[in-house]
C-alpha cells in the first residue's frame, strides 16, 4: 500500500530535523594526539570523553558531517538487551554469559544515568513492550519473562486480555512488559554527547576520513584526508560504517539497513488509542517491528522486510502497510518523515570489543546499540586510561563474517528463510 504523505512530507529523518547538532571544533588537524577516535557517534564521543577527562589529547575524527550516523537516526530505544536472555547466555557461555547480561544492565544505568545528571534528551523510563506476533511465539516470551525475573529483572508476561490497557491492537496474542527501559530523543542524546566530549577538552573534526593506520602497538600514524595524525592509542567506533580504515574489523561486521516513518503529530486521543502507556514496543520476529510515541505526539514506526537494502520510498510504504494492519485506528494518518540507517550484525548476534594489532575497537550492536555501543565506549577508554578493564565481551571468540564477501548472493537467501519463520 503507498503511504499516505503529508503536504511536508520529507525523506529525512524527524530527529535530525529537529536539533542543529554542535559546531565541530574549527581549524587544521593538530599533527599528534594521545588518542585518535574514528568515529563520532555514542560509542566515539563516549570514548572521548573518558579520555578527555583522564588527561589525554583526544582527536575525533567522522567522515560526514556531525550527527549524520546511526546514532541520532535511531528508534530511541534504550534497552538493556543482547539478542538472548541470561538463561540462555549462561547455557551457551556459561559464567561469561551472565557478566555480559550483567554488564549490558550496567549499560543501561551508565545512559540512564547520563540522561540524568549531563543530557537533556526527553528520556523517560517508559518500559517495553515485546510482543508475540504469533501464537506460536507466547510459551518463548512467557519463558523470557521468567527467566528475567528469575535473574533480577523485573519483567511480567501478559495475556491477550491484559494487553488491552497497554497497546491499542488485537494483533498480538501476548506479551512482556520489561520495566527497565527508556526512550529518548536519538539526536538530542548524540547533540548532548558530542558538546560532552568538547567540554571535557576533546577535538571532534567531522567530514575528515580516516583512510590507513601505519605502525602497530605504542605509536601510530592515522592518514586522514586532512593530514596525518601521529597518536599512541587509536579507538575504531565505526560500527555499521567500518570501512577499510581496519579491514579486520570491516570483515566481522555486515552492514544491514533498517528503516523509520514517522507520522504527522497526532490527536492526543489518538496517540494513546495506540499507546495508551507511550511503552516502547517491539514484535518478535526476526525481521522485527519497533515503534513507540515520540515525544512530540507522533508515532515512529521501524523495521525492514529483508536484509537487502531498498530505497526509502518502498521502506516506506512496506511500513505504513505494517502499521495500518497492527493499529487500524491510524487509517487516514499521514506521514511527515521516513528515513533509513545501517546496523551492525555480528556472526554470533553479539556485541565485540578488544584490541586487534594494537588498535582498540568497539562494534557490532546488532540493532540494539544506543545502551551497549555508548557504554562499550565509554569502557574501551577507561581500559586505555588504566580505569578498568576491557568488558566481558572482548573475551568472546570474534570470528569473520562469511556474508560479508558472499552478501550478495547468500542475503536473499537468509531472507526467505526469516521470512519463512516470521510467517509461522
Ligand atoms: C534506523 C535505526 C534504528 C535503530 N534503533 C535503535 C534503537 O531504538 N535502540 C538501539 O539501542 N539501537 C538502535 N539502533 C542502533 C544504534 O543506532 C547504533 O547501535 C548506535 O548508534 C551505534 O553507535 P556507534 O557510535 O557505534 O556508531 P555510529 O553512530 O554509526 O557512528 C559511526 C561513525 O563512524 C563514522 N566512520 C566510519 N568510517 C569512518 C572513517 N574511516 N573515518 C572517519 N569516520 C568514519 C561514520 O561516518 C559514523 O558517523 C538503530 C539503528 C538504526 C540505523
């Protein structure tokens, strides 16, 4: 079905559209930095900033123009989450199975946290919402529910009749409401990270690439499309956008396309017919749907339907489709914004972080990075600085992608085979 577009209707993404990001810091490269960070989203300017404060001379570089990337085009989802409980961490990890379950909840509180105390980005403790999109799906989200419960997180399993005071749709035959979970303004939270790290002291140059890093542990030369930059630590946060700047790091990572329409602002009796309790709400199929209100009284409505990318025109109207058959009272709701973005997926769906040939790296949040990506930077530096150590996940065996080099042919097929299940 086409989507119905408002009169100013734009392809570009609402949160953008709504902060001017920071100036980045003006003039030339200096020509030597303690730390040079590649990458200014959540997990860079988390980085630099701990660097920043611990005394270091920290560089930022971005290729685009600052606040371009995943980090302030995102659902505002902060969710303590990997893409498995800690029962099933354990089984398949065992003891480091329940520090990265630990330590992805320590994420969560450090974004809570900073949204409290330094960032002002519309952050509310609102809950989500996972619900099964068949009945084949609630025996897994009841057992979820549990097993969070069983490990300390408050979580509750909801029959289909009380879903009713929590989402306007008959769509769902149950579901889970996981208290520990917020959502934000993706653009003000980068904005508020960015001017973060500029206080503490760190330079962010953006349209600047990092092109090849020369020499190994101790001492570095980062060529830029600026200059070179000789640094004694290099931190990669370039996620979903890894480039051949460390083509290790590029093969671990597949980069997949999800996308966002935002509606028109809404009647508030509307608004909360969908949401009466603004969760944020997401379904459990693998290509699944993420959605919630924004803080300015729209609906955002996210997701993809295969892993190959296709243009946002028909993202678009897949979505609108999608929403109107979940939320029908929506019928006649325009659209003002509709955008895209790449995550990062991993070969085993988890979040990697260490140090390869002396470069440290962060990566691979699998859709789910606002919490792990920030936190797992922020961490990174601390471990350079002597505060802490690296995180639980640098321990995990992190191994290539293969889809990377046979995306174009093996892709489709893994779709289907989504697709397959998410019909059932
Ligand atoms: C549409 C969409 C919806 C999402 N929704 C959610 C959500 O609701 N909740 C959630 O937790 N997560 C969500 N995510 C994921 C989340 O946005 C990311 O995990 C997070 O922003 C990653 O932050 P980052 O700093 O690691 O990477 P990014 O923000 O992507 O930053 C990486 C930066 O590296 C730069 N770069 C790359 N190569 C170079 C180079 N050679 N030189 C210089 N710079 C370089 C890029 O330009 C980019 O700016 C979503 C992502 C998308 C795209």
């Amino acid at each position: 079905m086409a989507a119905l577009l408002s009169e100013q209707y734009e392809e570009t993404c609402l949160w953008q559209d709504q902060v001017t990001p920071p100036a980045p810091t003006p003039g030339d490269l200096p020509p030597s930095a303690d730390l040079v960070v590649v990458g200014a989203g959540l997990c860079g300017l988390a980085a630099a900033a701990v660097g920043a404060r611990a005394g270091l001379t920290v560089v930022v570089l971005d290729k685009e123009p600052l606040g371009w990337g995943a980090s302030s085009r995102n659902g505002g989802m902060v969710i303590p989450e990997l893409k498995a409980g800690p029962g099933r961490l354990q089984q398949r990890y065992g003891h480091l199975g329940l520090e990265m379950f630990r330590q992805v909840n320590e994420a969560y509180d450090y974004v809570a946290d900073l949204t409290s105390t330094e960032i002002d980005c519309d952050f509310r403790e609102a809950g989500l919402l996972l619900l099964a999109h068949s009945p084949f799906q609630t025996s897994a989200v009841e057992h979820e529910a549990a097993d969070l419960t069983a490990h300390g997180e408050p979580a509750h399993f909801l029959r289909r009749q009380q879903l009713v005071t929590e989402i306007g749709s008959r769509a769902f035959s149950a579901g889970m409401l996981l208290e520990r979970t917020g959502g934000l303004h993706p653009a003000k939270f980068h904005a508020g990270m960015a001017r973060r790290a500029m206080a503490a002291g760190a330079r962010v140059h953006d349209r600047t690439a990092a092109t090849h890093i020369a020499g190994r542990s101790g001492r570095h030369q980062v060529m830029t499309t600026r200059g070179p930059i000789d640094a004694r630590e290099v931190f990669i946060a370039t996620n979903a956008y890894a480039d051949d700047v460390l083509p290790w790091l590029r093969r671990r990572t597949t980069p997949v396309s999800s996308y966002i329409i935002a509606t028109e602002v809404l009647d508030r009796e509307l608004l909360r017919s969908v949401t009466p309790t603004g969760r944020m709400m997401v379904d459990t199929k693998n290509f699944l749907f993420y959605w919630r209100s924004t803080p300015d009284g729209r609906i955002a409505f996210g997701g993809r339907r295969s892993l190959d990318p296709v243009d946002v025109p028909t993202a678009r109207d897949f979505l609108y489709d999608a929403m109107l058959r979940l939320h029908p009272q929506l019928t006649g709701t325009a659209v003002d914004y509709a955008w895209g973005g790449n995550v990062a997926l991993t070969l085993d769906r988890m979040p990697h972080a260490g140090c390869h040939d002396g470069i440290w790296y962060a990566t691979g949040c699998n859709g789910s990075g606002v919490a792990t990506n920030t936190w797992l930077g922020a961490r990174v530096a601390e471990t350079i600085t002597g505060q802490a150590e690296l995180p639980a996940v640098a321990r995990l065996r992190h191994r290539a992608v293969p889809l990377a080099t046979l995306s174009s042919s093996y892709l489709p097929l893994v779709s289907r085979w989504f697709s397959w299940q998410d019909s059932r």
